[in-house]
C-alpha cells in the first residue's frame, strides 16, 4: 500500500484523519475528489472534513471534483467553490432533488471535462472555457437561449451531450418555433460526438439546425415523439 497512486481517490464524507491519511500517502500527485452531500442538521456548527483539503495547498492537486447532493446547505457549497482548483479537469455536478435546479458558479477555464446534471450556471458569469473538450448537460431547466450561449464559449468542444429532462418546457420557454427567430448558429469546429435527447422532436430540429460541425461523425438522437415526426436517429 506504499504507492500513492492508491491513495488518490478519497472522499470527503470521510472521517477527517481518513482524508488526512489518503492526503498524506497520495503525496503529489493528482488527486480526485468525490463527495456526496445530504440536508445539513439544522443548528450544526462543527467543522467539515474537507477543511484539510481546502485550507492547504492539498487544493491545488484536486483534478477531478465530483459532487453529488440532495437539499444542502447551498452555504456550505459555495464555499467550495471559492477555494482555486487550478489543475481541475473533470468537474461533475449532480442535484438529486427532482424539485428545482440550483443556480452554482461556474466551473475554472481551465476544465477540460463538465458534467452539469440539474444544476443551472448563472448566466450573468459565463466566459470562454478554451480547453473544455467534453460537455454533459441535463435538466428541464436550461433555456435554448443558454445553451447557446455557453456552447460559443466552447471553441475546443469534441463531446456534447444535451437531455432536456423536462415535458413542460414550451411552456417555460416558448414554443421552439418563436426561439429560432432569435437565434444564430453555433459553430463547433472540433466537435465530433453528438448526444442529443428532449422530449418533442421540434426542440431537437432547433439544436440540431444551429449546430454547426463539419467534422462530426457520431450522432445519437432520442425524443419522446420523434416516431410520429419523421425525425429518426
């Protein structure tokens, strides 16, 4: 058990000498970090394991960062974010509460890989993500407006997966066929994987005919109604 490679995954809902242990035996190398967070107990006001990662230079080490949660204390998840991962690549965020999408920072720039499962960036803080290569969006609550927006952001994309998990979404949103009026494409030069999945074939027709990408060579598509439209994968 001397090879700190075994000593890179850890998890912060681990006991605290368990992630100072898995800190010290991992020594430099790039770890990951996972963590599973539920309802904080109300009136708790001890210090969280993951204090010894954050408050040492152990952040600058973290390369993947992947968290789930279920109605948490959005204080105390935050304040992960304000701490620097300057070497994170794979950053996944999963919101397991069916009721709502949270609103949380974004990722660094220099991501290369973001999972983003019911869980909504503020639009007001989008900016250029140069080496994000895999993109991973899921949820009812992302606008076509904003999925637009941040896939011009995203230079270097070559994997995209988009399921827009919510059937009420015209009604949130407007009707595809009044977005395409305010719309201009998107060009992805390097994109090559495709993954796209709503619930009405309309939506899809939308993303697909403002995405542009002269090298894609992978194509998925699902829809709840795509069998009664003619659109087929």
């Amino acid at each position: 058990m001397r090879t700190p490679e075994l000593w890179t995954h850890l998890h912060l809902d681990w006991p605290a000498y368990v992630i100072n242990l898995f800190l010290e035996k991992s020594g430099t190398r790039k770890i990951a970090v996972h963590f599973t967070m539920f309802a904080v107990t109300p009136g708790w006001s001890g210090k969280w394991p993951y204090d010894a990662l954050l408050e040492t230079e152990n952040s600058e080490r973290v390369e993947t960062l992947d968290i789930s949660f279920c109605q948490p204390d959005m204080g105390f998840l935050l304040n992960i974010f304000r701490h620097t991962f300057s070497r994170l690549r794979l950053i996944s965020l999963q919101y397991e509460d069916l009721d709502g999408e949270p609103e949380l920072p974004l990722p660094p720039s220099t991501t290369r890989s973001w999972i983003s499962r019911n869980v909504r960036p503020p639009r007001e803080s989008f900016r250029t993500f140069p080496e994000l290569t895999y993109l991973e969006i899921e949820g009812g609550m992302w606008s076509h407006s904003t999925i637009f927006e941040l896939l011009n952001l995203t230079p270097g994309l070559e994997d995209l997966n988009i399921y827009l998990s919510n059937e009420d979404r015209a009604a949130i949103f407007g009707r595809p066929a009044l977005a395409r009026e305010s719309m201009a494409p998107v060009h992805l030069p390097s994109l090559k994987k495709l993954r796209l999945q709503s619930w009405n074939h309309a939506e899809m027709s939308l993303l697909l005919e403002f995405i542009e990408a002269p090298y894609l060579s992978d194509v998925d598509i699902g829809c709840e109604d795509c069998r009664n439209s003619g659109l087929t994968h």
